[in-house]
C-alpha cells in the first residue's frame, strides 16, 4: 500500500511538472533509466572529444587549433556535470567508468565513424552538435532536477560548437571545387549518422514510452528527428549542399521534409560495437584512463593533506 502511494504522489510531482530531487522518492525503473541516460550522456561527452582532439594538431590555422581545443574543454565540462548530475542517484563515478570499459554501457554510436578530413569537423559541428542541441533543448526540461539544471549550462555551450561546425561548412563550400567536393562528401557519410542519433523509432524503443510518461524525455525520438530535419535542411541550401537522399523533399501537407527510411541494421552494428571506430574509441579511453590514474591519486592526496592543514589550523 505505501509503495502505491507513493507511486501515485511520484506521478502527480511528474503530471504538475515538479522536479524530482536526488532526496525525494522515486521507483527504482525510474532511477535506472536516469543511470542508464544520463551516463550514456556523460559517456558520450567524453567520448566525443577524440574526434576534435584527432584533427588538433592538422588543423589548417592557428584560430582552428583554438577553437577545437576549446571545444574539447568544453565536452571535458559537459562529461563532468553528467557525471555529477548521474552520481546523485547513488552510483559512484568509478563504477560508471568501469561499466564503459566493460562494454556494459553505451555512448552514442555516431562517435564511432572516422574523421577523415578537415570537412568532416565542420560535420561533425553542424550536423553531430547540431542534432545534440534539438534533443539537449528538449531535456532542459526533463523531471530530473539535477539533469534539467546539467543541460542548461551545456546547451549554451553546445550552440556555439554548431556555429563553429557551421563556419567551416560556410568557408568549404564557398572555397575551391576541390573543397566545395571535400564538404559535400562529408556531409554524404555524416547525414544518415546524424539522424541515427535521436535512436530508433518510439515504436520500436524499449524505454521511449515510459520516458515519456515519467517526462524524462518531453519529445519522441521521431519528433525530434523531424524538427532536426527541417531545420538542417534549410541551412544546407544555404551552403549550395545536396544530402544523400533522393526522396528528401518537402510535404505541403504536413509542413515537414519527407525522408528515406532509415538503414537501423547499420545503427544496431554500430551500437553492437561493430562500426568503424568502436574498439579504437573504446581502448584509447581505456589508455588515457590508465595512464591518468597518478594524476588522480595526486589529486586525492592533496585534498587529504589540505583537509589535514585546514583541521590543525
């Protein structure tokens, strides 16, 4: 009887949209679907600096360099609030990390295709960032209250890394036929990914329909997909860009750009741990992780030695 109750108050907060806080009572699926979410966010964060932090030191300028290195600050922070807000359910960091290293957690697939030209980081910001921003608006106002305040303070950071992606798609595509042809191709190979990226159809998702009613997702992952669509769309006939899909036109009738369906057999091997870049994303984690474990004893040491200093004063 009490845990109906409170099952049945847990859904009122839900419906009047109050926040749920780390102290109040929640339903354990509740807070595994956040442990799940909200780590795979941070996982993805992390994650997503290798591509920026492959192309640092090729990058064509010095203001290049700049801008991806405070890119790469910029989702190392992301990572940290995720992280912070994701502890608050009561799992440590390490363990977090360890289900990452063991396969046991995801990040989102599309970190796992290679960055094979300068073109590809002006993809990568305007279509990967790009798609990030129209699902992280929305989860601004997702019922967890440490998870809504975490996607504030990223989406005003995430917005200026669209520009920037957006930037170098502007200067390739009004550059020589050559780098008009080197942006086309990267938006060939990161345009499917891109969409893949808000997950499979709500139909077809395990976790979509009772997110929703727990508002820890305010939108379908197929509305979200459509709104980064029309948007994106638009922008690319601003550039003089054509995207891979015969059947991309506009539907008078809905007011949205009908699309191809989708390749999932492709989304799931990538998911699988099949793609491109799955095992060398994966291990070069693992290897910075190892190798920065001195440097996280040091930090420990030092807090205890000032904890120490503080107390005798």
């Amino acid at each position: 009887m009490e845990e109906e109750k409170n099952l049945v108050q847990f859904q009122q907060k839900i419906d009047q949209d109050i926040k749920i806080e780390p102290r109040d009572w929640m339903p354990e699926k509740y807070r595994q679907t956040l442990i799940r979410q909200i780590s795979q966010h941070a996982h993805s964060e992390i994650i997503g600096m290798q591509p920026e932090g492959n192309w640092l030191t090729r990058a064509p300028s010095l203001r290049s360099k700049k801008i991806l290195m405070a890119k790469i600050q910029d989702e190392a922070g992301h990572g940290l609030y995720l992280y912070c807000a994701a502890e608050t359910l009561g799992i440590k960091r390490e363990q977090f990390l360890q289900w990452l290293h063991e396969g046991k957690a995801k990040y989102s697939s599309v970190f796992n295709y290679p960055t094979l030209t300068w073109a590809d980081m002006g993809a990568v910001g305007w279509l990967v960032d790009g798609a990030a921003i129209v699902n992280q608006v929305s989860l601004q106002g997702t019922s967890y209250g440490p998870y809504a305040r975490a996607m504030i303070k990223i989406c005003m950071e995430e917005s200026f890394h669209q520009r920037q992606g957006f930037e170098i798609m502007v200067q390739l595509a009004n550059g020589t036929k050559e780098q008009k042809e080197m942006a086309q191709d990267a938006v060939n190979r990161w345009w499917w990914p891109s969409i893949m990226m808000f997950g499979p159809h709500d139909s077809e998702s395990a976790h979509s329909n009772q997110s929703l009613k727990w508002k820890i997702k305010r939108e379908s992952n197929d509305a979200l997909r459509q709104r980064f669509i029309d948007k994106t769309i638009e922008q690319g006939h601003h550039l003089g860009l054509t995207f891979p899909d015969p059947n991309l036109k506009f539907n008078s009738e809905t007011n949205h750009y009908d699309y191809s369906p989708i390749d999932w057999d492709e989304f799931w091997n990538v998911v699988k741990g099949n793609g491109a870049g799955n095992r060398q994303r994966l291990n070069h984690h693992i290897k910075a992780h190892e190798d920065g474990k001195w440097v996280r004893e040091a930090a420990v040491a030092y807090a205890k030695k000032s904890n120490l200093k503080q107390k005798s004063a």
